[in-house]
C-alpha cells in the first residue's frame, strides 16, 4: 500500500494534465477563427492548471503543447510544425516566458500551499496530539481530584482511627490507673479523694464524689486542676446549695433511681432550669457547664452514692464511650469504697473487741488477784490452823487461779498488741537470764508430767539488744506450749548465733501438728483441737502472741512437725535491735 500510493497520485496528476492540454487544445482548435490574434488564450489557463496542479513538469507540458499547436494552427503556413521565422514567433515566445514565469510563480504556490498543508497537518497533528495530552491531562486531573479525595477521606478515617486509638489507650490507661489507686489504700477518706482525682484533668475537668452518709447525701470529695476552685466549691457551693434528696434531676435523681446520666451539650437553658436562684445559676455559669456525666456508683446491689464528670472546655463533649468508661470507673470506685467502709467497720469492730477485753480482763484480774491474796492468807494460817486436807484444797485454788491469772495476762498483752500500744523498749539483754527465767517458770508443770527441760547456749554470756521482756514472754509461750502438749521425754532449748542474728530454737517430744495446720496455728483463738472437751486447755492466743512479739523484735517465728513425733519452733531474732526494725503486723 505505502510504494502504490505515489504511483497512482502520479498517472492521476499526468491524466489531469492531458486533459487540461486537450481541452486546451480542442478550443483552440474549434475557435481558431475566432482567437487568431490570441492564440494562446487558452493555453495560458491550462499551463497556470497544469503547474498548479502538477507542477514545473505539468507547466512545462502544458506549455510546449500549447506552443506546438498555436504553431501548427495559427502560425502560417498552418496546418504544419515549422521552424520558420514569422511574425507569430515573438508571441510564442512571450507565451513560453509567461508560460515559465507562471508555472514557476504556480510551482512557489504550490510548494507554499504544500507546506501549508503539511504544516496545517503537522498542526493538526500537534493539535490532536495536545487535545489528546488535554484528555489525558483532564483525566490525570480527575484522578488526582479523585485520589486527592479518596486520600483525604482516608487521612480522616486515619486520624478519627488514632483520635479513637489515643483515646482508647487514654481510657485503657484511666481503667488501669483507677485499678491501681484505688487498691492502694483501705483508708476510707484517701480512697473517696483518690476517686475524685482520677479523672481531673484528662478526662474531665471537674469531678465531685456525693456518698450516702447517715441518710443523707453528702459530697466528700471535689477535684480540679486548679486548687483554688476546689476550696471555692467546697466553702461556697457545697455549703450554699446543697442538693435536694428529693430533686428530679442531678445527683440525688442518679441516686435513687441507680440510671446514671449523659448530657453531651449543656445549654444555658438548662442551666436557667435547673439553677434555684439567680445566684445559683451565676455559679452554675462561672463553672462553665458544657457536658456533664453523672453515674451510680454500686457495690453489692447498694447505690452508695454518685460520681459527677463535668467538660468546662466548649470543644469537648462526652459520648456514649466515656460514659461506658465513667460507670467502670464507677464499679471500681464502688469496690474500693465498700472495701474501705467494711475495712473501717472492721478496724471500729476490733477496736471494740479489743477494748471489750482489755476492760473483762482487767475487771477480772482484779477479784482474782483478791482470790490468790486470801489464799496465800488461808494457807499461811493468818485466820486459824489450816489441816491437810484443806491445804491440799487451798493448792488446787491457787494453781486453778494462777492458770486464770495467765489466760487474762495473755489476754491482755493480746489486745495491747492487736491496738499497737506494745512497743520495743531496747535494751542490753544477758540471753542465758532469759531463758533460765523462762525455764523456771514453767519447770512445775514440766515436773508434773516427768519432762526434763534441758537448755544448750553456746555462749553463756552472750548479751543482745532486745526488749528483754518481750523475749522472756516469747520463750514463755513457746516452752508453756511444749510442755501442755508432752507427756514424755524431754523439751530442749537451743540458742545458736550468727554475726548479726540469734536463733531461738524450743523443740519438744509431744503430739506433733499436721502439715495442713501449720499456717492456721497462729491465727488468733486457732487451736487444733476444736472442742470444749479438748484435753489440753488454753486460750488460742500463746502463738499469735509470740509471733507478733517476734515481728515486733524484727523477727521471725517458724516451726517445723510431724504428727507423732514433736515439733521445733525456730524464733529468729536481729542481734541488736534498732528502732527501724521494730515493726508491727
């Protein structure tokens, strides 16, 4: 197709060319008569066609056509192609010039025209080209306005994404600190302030604490970021306007119905309504009210009372998550406060208990010392002879009395250290008089049942700095406890040394106690043998008592027993006791 295209545009443009040179020549012909002395007028027409049309070589043609039948014509003698010069020669060759200078002014046209119309589509190509570059650009545009869009809806999806991610982790992080305070302390008033200061400032800007108290609601706690606010509430809000139990709204209507309350936007005219007086709601706008939560706070199906949450910020309102936050910071609170109510309830109780039995023990140890007083009077004959018989009786009322006299004692040192009023008095201790007064005490009850009590001290002179009295009644109560649970063989006390430690150790030859009873031996009132009928008396109290002295001497008590076969009690002592390592459980 490409090498058969110039051919045929050629032979069209030379056919073009013949016919023009026939038409030409065939009206020549035909007005010959007419045209005489105008020969070429119709030859002029045809070479400016034929060089416009094909050129210098069509123009060429068209010319020497035109001069060869003017001659053959026109030119006498007519009808034949001479060379002989006549009067009609002069006009051949202006013909032949004009012929020359047309076909080239036609040729220039030509060219001129063929360079237009290759630059005409070299322009349209360009033109295509750009509007086909225009499209595309257009295109691209759009998809860039697209993509621009896409881009920016994805850079909100992202940046609502990390909002909501850092708020997630900010609440994660309130939850978990909310956890960790509120588990730090059973003490009922820095608990309720804890709770307050929770969620000032990141997740609120304010927050107050109201609690059930006697029957009445009672705000105990306030927290803002700005310490003088604080006391503003507290000296003139809480004490003006008090809430009404019986109020619709806010706090007391959260209390009593157990729903809590979200209000994402407050506006003034809920201020305006729920304000009592104008100097109300100047304190209620002064506060800078926006959003507000107010949520139960619930333990054990109870509604102790309420926590309020207020957004002062115009650009932070609450939702439907923080609220879910507020009512889990609201169990935890719950928890804490009921724990805390039930730890002081507790504390309120032992005290009594304690006070209870300081007061029985002290109003029975003195009738009692009474008793062991006319005793002594009967059996040294003060009020008359005295015979066997009744001396024997007399001895069976001073020991029952003495075995009464030291379950007060041990009462009464129980309840000195369950209030805390036992402290240490440090002093320097010879360790061998301790436990030779310690042995002696109880050698009688060790006779009565054939027990040898056999002491080792690998220093007799050994001196610490203890409380000397709280020690012998350590190794009282241990070599007490020995002995009531013996019945053969012998009890032994060892005192073993280190650089800066002394080891206590009473081991007996008694019943032994089960591994499973080993923790509960010193809990308070704890025996092993939990009957009236139980054979080996006491009170529960020798073991708690011992162990607590040794915490309090900044020591240790451990035992070690097998059933049938005895056991050691090891009391593990510092050498010399220093006012910090005094300590209490």
């Amino acid at each position: 197709m490409k090498t058969a295209m110039p051919s045929w545009g050629a032979a069209r443009r030379a056919l073009t060319v013949l016919a023009i040179v026939l038409v030409a020549s065939g009206l020549t012909v035909l007005l010959e008569s007419y045209i005489r002395f105008a020969g070429f007028v119709f030859f002029y027409g045809a070479v400016v066609a034929s060089a416009v049309y094909a050129g210098v070589l069509g123009g060429a043609v068209a010319t020497v056509v035109g001069i060869l039948v003017v001659q053959h014509e026109l030119v006498p003698p007519g009808g034949a192609f001479t060379l002989q010069p006549s009067e009609g020669y002069v006009a051949i060759f202006a013909f032949a010039a004009v012929s020359m200078l047309v076909t080239m002014l036609a040729q220039s046209v030509r060219a001129a025209r063929h360079t237009a119309e290759v630059r005409a589509e070299e322009l349209g190509q360009q033109t295509a080209e750009l509007e086909m570059q225009r499209r595309e650009a257009q295109a691209l545009a759009e998809e860039l306005e697209a993509s621009n869009v896409e881009l920016e809806a994805t850079t909100d999806d992202a940046k609502r994404a990390r909002d909501a991610a850092v708020a997630g982790e900010a609440r994660l992080r309130l939850v978990d600190e909310a956890s960790r305070v509120l588990t730090s302390s059973l003490d009922y008033e820095t608990t309720v302030a804890a709770v307050a200061r929770l969620a000032v400032p990141d997740f609120a800007d304010w927050c107050g604490v109201d609690l059930i108290e006697d029957g009445e609601i009672k705000r105990l706690a306030v927290a803002h970021v700005d310490p003088e606010k604080v006391r503003w509430a507290r000296e003139v809000v809480d004490v003006k306007f008090r809430p009404d139990p019986d109020a619709a709204t806010g706090v007391p209507a959260v209390i009593r119905t157990g729903k809590p309350v979200l209000l994402p936007v407050v506006t003034d005219e809920m201020l305006e309504e729920s304000a009592r007086n104008r100097e109300h709601l100047s304190m209620l706008r002064s506060v800078g009210v926006h959003s507000v939560i107010v949520v139960p706070i619930i333990a054990r199906a109870t509604t102790l009372g309420a926590l309020t949450l207020i957004s002062s910020r115009p650009t932070r309102h609450f939702d439907d998550s923080d609220l879910a936050i507020a009512q889990e910071l609201a169990r935890r609170a719950a928890v804490a406060i009921d724990n805390a109510r039930l730890y002081r309830a507790a504390l309120a109780a032992n005290e009594a208990k304690a006070n209870f039995l300081a007061t029985m023990s002290h109003e029975l140890r003195t009738p009692l010392t009474a008793i062991i007083g006319y005793e002594e009077l009967l059996s040294e004959g003060i009020s008359g002879p005295v015979n066997e018989g009744q001396q024997q009786q007399l001895r069976r009322i001073k020991v029952s009395a003495n075995q009464l006299l030291s379950l007060i004692d041990q009462i009464l040192l129980f309840t000195r250290v369950e209030t805390g009023h036992a402290l240490a008095e440090i002093e320097p201790v010879v360790v061998k008089e301790i436990v030779d007064d310690a042995v002696a005490l109880v050698l009688p009850e060790a006779a009565e049942r054939a027990l040898t009590v056999r002491t080792d001290l690998a220093d007799p002179a050994l001196v610490m700095h203890t409380d000397g009295l709280k020690l012998r009644q350590i190794l009282t109560n241990l070599l007490a406890n020995a002995v009531k649970f013996s019945s053969n063989g012998e009890v032994a006390v060892r005192v073993k040394q280190s650089a800066d430690q002394i080891v206590f150790e009473v081991q007996d030859s008694g019943v032994g106690i089960d591994q499973a009873h080993l923790e509960r031996i010193f809990e308070p009132f704890w025996q092993v043998e939990q009957t009236t009928t139980r054979a080996s008396g006491g009170s529960g109290l020798g073991l708690t008592v011992t162990k607590r002295l040794a915490r309090l001497l900044g020591g240790t008590v451990q035992v070690e027993s097998e059933l049938g076969k005895g056991s050691t009690f090891r009391v593990t002592l510092p050498r010399d006791l220093t006012p910090t390592e005094s300590r209490m459980l």
